[in-house]
C-alpha cells in the first residue's frame, strides 16, 4: 500500500463539529485540559480518547460528565478497567476511578513497556480496552505484552475478528510491528475471552488511503459455543442466496469459551479489508443475524471506500503518531466527530472532513496534520 500523503489542490472545507470545553490555550502544562463528556456521542469514546493523548501529549486531562449520553452514566466495569489501564502503563495520578464515577482526573507519567495484564471481570469489550493503552505502547521505550481477558464479541464494540483483519493490517502498512492473538472466545453476557498483542515499537508512516481496489475474497464465518450447531447452519443457508460467492465457514468452539454465537463476514479488498459481526440474541432468529450482516455488507459495498465507519475513528489516534495522513470513509459517525473534537482540544492538530471529490454525496476524506512531533 502506497503510504505517502497524497493531497489535493482545492482548500478542505471544514466539517463543523461541536468544540470540546478545553483549556488547551493555557501556556502551563501542568494545567488540565477540560473535557466535557457529554459532548459528541457522549459515551466512552471521549473517554478512551481522552485517555490515549493524556499519555501520548503528557499532558493532563479533567472529564467531567462522563458518558452522560447513555442510560447509565459514569464509569461501568469496562470504562474502569480503561481507566486502570491507561493509569498503569504511565503510572499515572488519578481522581474519580470508581464504578458510577462522572469525573475524573487523570495525570500521565512517562509511558513505560511492560508485560501487562488486564481483567475486565464482565462481557466489556477487550478490544476498546486495548484500542485506549495501545497508541501509547506504541510509543515506549520497549517491547511490550498485553493480555486482556473480557469480552471479544460483544455488542457494540469491535469484535477481536475485527482487531486482526482489519485495523492492525493498517497500522502494519504504517510501519507497526504487532503480533495479535484470539487465546479465547468470550461472548455477551458471559465474557471469559482473552486477547494477546505483543507491541515492538517503530516510527509509524503516514497513510493515504483512498482506493479499497476490487473484492479479492469474502469469508463468512459462523461460530457457536455451548448452543445447538443447527443455528450456524441455518445462518449459512441463508447466506448462500444472499452471498452466493461467499466462502462459508462454520465453527463449533470448546467447552472453555461461554454460551454465544456469532456470523462474522470479511470482506477482502486490494488494499483494504472490512469485517463486519452481527451476534446471536435472544430475540433474533437465525436467518435475521444472517440478514443483518448482510444489509450491512451491502451498505459496505454501496459507498466504495476503503474505510468503514468503524475503522475510521480508530485511525485518528495512529495518523496522530505519524505526525499526518488521510484517508476517505463513508459519511461520518458521531464516533468519528466525536475523535476529532477531542483531538482538536488537545490542540496543535489541524484536522479535516469534507465531501470526497469523487463521490460527494457517499464519501468524506478526512485529513491530519499535526504541529510538531514530540507532545502536545
């Protein structure tokens, strides 16, 4: 993949995200940046994000209103363990670390390598805790091991099939050296899944990406533990139709990983690769999982960019080390607004979002230029 900045002579046209609260134009360091969480999509993304520059810029943050925008504000068990996390691997000062907590303070050291492990102790998404530590392993001083037990195919997350195939290929184009590995499956409401990441720390390249080139290969996999085999079954069958070209796979996973089932599609590109999960619920039936993954590999398809909505957001953080890059995506996700607000409180980034060229209507380029390479 071609990782030079490629860029275009018509001016960005600025994208108008809310701003976050901050104190950024401070002169002191020592000073909090002030970041109000029920901003943008008001959940754990602030957070998390929040978290992830605090160690990189070495500066300190103060949220306030944390997840504000869900049902059950402040810190569940998953957020925590994000927080705890982030502490550790900066041995950082931090305010507000409790269950249910709406603030927090939180006051990086220098970030140190290290072979860590983290329990979430529930379903919370191993791969959330690991996209909030790892931006700052990638910058220690040294190798380092990661094991995070927790969920790995949980609603509203990234599922670990997505970790593998199609974020950190990406971060590898930019120079990362990573190793990843499934040690074990962990669905809703159960958990009991482990991830291992080891993290050899190099410079990262910028990125340009902005051409997916044609489908090389789509792989449907469907997994089940502890539940009747015929459910995989069914949603394969009802894939065939849909996705005749489509390599169908089934998988019955052991007696270790708790009762879950899931219908995971990846979509192969030249230059890039998308995943997309739909898990078995109660409520659904086989052949409505099976629908849903569809429905939104189709979306996928219909748009023609190389990034999806869910990587997008994801590779603010790595474009950020790299000191810039750019690459086009489908219309913007509140996630992804929600990023580039807390970056931009930050400060001493210039960031942009505006209709790709080629396909106003479908497509956005979002752009990254940071000011300086060392902190914030």
């Amino acid at each position: 993949m071609d990782c030079t900045i490629r860029r275009t002579d018509q001016a960005p046209k600025e994208f108008r995200i809310p701003a976050m609260n901050t104190l950024h134009s401070q002169a002191n360091a020592s000073v909090p940046i002030d970041i109000d969480g029920s901003q943008g999509e008001g959940g754990g993304q602030v957070l998390r994000t929040s978290l992830s520059l605090s160690m990189l810029s070495g500066r300190p943050v103060r949220l306030h209103n944390v997840r504000a925008g869900r049902r059950k504000p402040g810190l569940m068990r998953q957020h925590l363990t994000c927080v705890l996390a982030a502490a550790r691997v900066c041995s950082a000062q931090v305010e507000g670390a409790a269950i249910g907590s709406t603030t927090l303070e939180f006051r990086p050291g220098p970030i140190e390598a290290g072979d860590y492990g983290f329990a979430i102790g529930s379903a919370g998404s191993t791969a959330l805790v690991l996209q909030t530590v790892l931006p700052a392993l990638l910058q220690a001083p040294g190798r380092s091991r990661l094991r995070i037990e927790g969920g790995t195919h949980v609603p509203m997350a990234p599922c670990a099939d997505f970790i593998e195939h199609a974020f950190l290929p990406v971060l590898r184009d930019m120079g990362a050296a990573i190793d990843f590995r499934l040690e074990r499956h962990g669905f809703y409401p159960a958990g009991g899944g482990a991830i291992e990441v080891m993290i050899d720390p190099r410079p990262l390249q910028p990125l340009a990406l902005d051409q997916r080139g044609a489908l090389t290969e789509l792989v449907a996999e469907a997994m089940v533990s502890q539940l009747p085999t015929r459910i995989v079954e069914r949603e394969l069958d009802a894939l065939k139709s849909a996705l005749p070209y489509a390599q169908l796979k089934r998988r019955e996973l052991g007696a270790g990983c708790g009762p879950g089932n899931a219908l995971v599609l990846r979509a192969q590109f030249e230059h890039a690769c998308e995943v997309r999960t739909s898990l078995g619920l109660i409520d659904l039936s086989s052949e409505e999982v099976a629908q849903l993954a569809v429905s939104e590999f189709k979306r996928h398809l219909a748009h023609g960019a190389p990034v999806g909505e869910h990587l997008a957001d994801q590779l603010l953080l790595p474009l950020w080390l790299a000191g810039g890059g750019e690459f086009v995506t489908c219309r913007p996700s509140t996630h992804l607004e929600t990023n580039i607000a807390v970056m931009r409180a930050f400060g001493k980034v210039e960031i942009s979002l505006e209709p790709d060229l080629q396909d106003p209507q479908r497509r956005w380029r979002v752009a990254l230029q940071r000011d300086g390479l060392a902190g914030c």
